[in-house]
C-alpha cells in the first residue's frame, strides 16, 4: 500500500494515475510538499493585503493625485491649497479644494514634496506615494478667521474672465498666508493674516495659463487688483487650430 494526496494525485499523467489504481492506497488530503506550497501561498497573500496602497501603487510623473481634505470631525474644509516643491522651495503647481473638500493634482516629479495648508489649520509636509490621497487637518491653536486684505478680478488677455484661478499669498519667508479662487465672473476675495512686510508675493494659477508672480504692496490693499493671464503655447495652437477647422 502506497500513500498519496490528492493534489499529487490530480497532477500525476493518466497512465501514471492507470498503474497507480491497481494498486491498493491511502488518499490523503494533502501531502507534507503541498502543506508547505500552500502555508507560503497563504503568507504570501496575507503580505499582499497589508502592504500599504501606496507601496502598491507607485505615484509617477504625470499621475493625477485626488483626495479629500476634512477637519477632525470630518467635515470637508475649502480652499485648501495642495502645493508642490522641490527641496529648494521652488514652486512646480498647485490646487485648491471645492466646496466638497476634493481636490485634483497632476504630480509633477514624485521626489517632490506637497505641502498641504489652510489658514486656522496647521500644514502638512510630505512626499506622495500613492494616487490617492485623504488628509485629516488639525486646528492651529488661537487662530481666527482672517480679514479680506485684497479683492481683484483675473481675466485673458482678451478680458474674458478666467474661472477657478487660483490667488494664494506669501510673506517675505515664503509661508503662505492666504488664498482664494476667482468665480465665474473672474472675481476674487482674499483672506490672510495682515502682512507687515512692505512688499509680499502672489502667485496666480490657472488652467492653460502662465503662472503668474506678482509682487503686492499694503498700499494696495483697498484697490481692485486686475490680473491678466497669458495663454500657454500649445493651448494658443490648439485654439488656433480648431477655429481653422470650425471655418
């Protein structure tokens, strides 16, 4: 009498299994080899399941990185700014959250760091590695609503306003005091800490546009400002080109 399991017994070629049948036997369920094949398959999937997402999935140049920024009680927070910096603080783009807390980012070079900020919350520093991204924000201490230091209005160069550009403000130190999104009539309303320095920065996003860099004064702060964006290359071409085939 031989023994033999049943995987060895399934594996085995039928003129093996023929001679193998006149034999007497004892079928066992598996032998000790298919005991260690499959203690190491089951090990092997239980790794898989608790390895982190981001391991998993590789952020990559060019990768759109979304998420959901919320406070601790999980309540959406706006006007979030996610921004992205090399390790010398050069800035490479940036986004903010809708009303729902979401937000959409198309990653630039994955050894880049984000920076993740809100007034009246603190800031969050890292590196993405994983396409998906839900941030939870914790209060700064003694900090309050900021006042509105400037309002203005960002339009083409043709004057058509420009919708969902982006209005975020630093200091002299480069931290980021302020932002805001223009509307559908290209109007905007910025809030931020009151700057003491005599000159500070803006920097304007927008789709298909050339950042813009602006420097501010506080003499400024109860003008308008109007902000004027130039179209990127390819985007000139690509609207030249459909209004040839549009004739």
């Amino acid at each position: 009498m031989y023994t033999t399991c049943t995987q060895c017994y399934k594996s085995a070629s039928m003129l093996h299994i023929f001679t193998l049948s006149l034999q007497p036997k004892k079928v066992i369920n598996n032998c000790r080899q298919h005991q260690i094949l499959f203690s190491m398959n089951r090990m092997y999937l239980l790794l898989l399941a608790l390895l982190p997402v981001g391991m998993m999935a590789q952020v990559k140049a060019g990768n759109t990185l979304t998420g959901t920024v919320v406070d601790e009680n999980g309540v959406p927070i706006q006007m979030v700014s996610i921004e992205e910096f090399d390790e010398n603080w050069k800035r490479f783009g940036a986004t903010v959250t809708d009303f729902n807390g979401r937000f959409s980012y198309k990653i630039q070079d994955p050894a880049h760091f984000l920076r993740i900020a809100s007034y009246r919350f603190e800031s969050l520093k890292f590196k993405a590695t994983s396409p998906t991204l839900n941030v939870v924000l914790k209060p700064e201490p003694g900090r309050t609503t900021p006042p509105v230091i400037a309002t203005g209005v960002v339009t083409d160069e043709e004057g058509n306003p420009l919708i969902f550009a982006t209005v975020i403000a630093y200091n002299k130190n480069k931290e980021r005091v302020g932002v805001a999104q223009s509307d559908n009539n290209g109007k905007f309303s910025l809030r931020a800490a009151i700057i003491r320095d005599p000159v500070h920065t803006m920097i304007v996003d927008c789709v298909n546009h050339i950042t813009q860099t602006i420097n501010w004064t506080n003499e400024l702060m109860n003008e308008p400002i109007k902000i004027v964006m130039k179209r990127k290359p390819a985007y000139e071409e690509q609207l030249k080109n459909n209004n040839k085939n549009s004739k």
